[in-house]
C-alpha cells in the first residue's frame, strides 16, 4: 500500500542515513520501525510483559538489567 506522510526535516535526514548504512529502501526502514513500533504497543507483547515485570524491580536490579539488555542490543545480529 502507498501512503504519504509528514515527517520534520531533521527526522527524514535521519532515517536517510539509516537506510544507507542499513542498506535498505526507505520503504523497508519505515515498515521495519513501525511493525517494531506496533509490536511493542500491543496488549500482552513480550515488550509489554517484560516492562510490567521491571516496574516492580528495584532501581539497583532495574539499573542492572538495563545495562544487560544494551549490551545484548549490541551484540545482537540486527543491522
């Protein structure tokens, strides 16, 4: 489906750049941030669960495990 949609200047420079590193149309990166977007909103996600879980952590434990999940982001296989 074709759509059109506004976005600010320093936004599209943004996602431009992305594309380009990530080797992807401006298509793919779009569709690939908003089924993450729509996936992570949705009622019972793992993102969802995994957030409800950490809001009764401490802030030391909260502070842990978000370091952890960075440091796996890192070393994760995506582009």
């Amino acid at each position: 489906m074709k759509t059109t949609v506004t976005i600010p200047d320093d936004l599209f420079a943004q996602a431009e750049r992305l594309a380009a590193e990530w080797r992807v149309s401006r298509s793919q990166l779009y569709a690939t941030a908003l089924a993450q977007f729509l996936a992570r909103h949705e009622p019972g996600s793992v993102t969802m669960l995994v957030n409800s879980a950490l809001e009764g952590l401490t802030d030391e434990n909260r502070l842990f495990v978000e370091e952890a999940a960075r440091q796996t982001l890192r070393r994760s296989d995506l582009p």
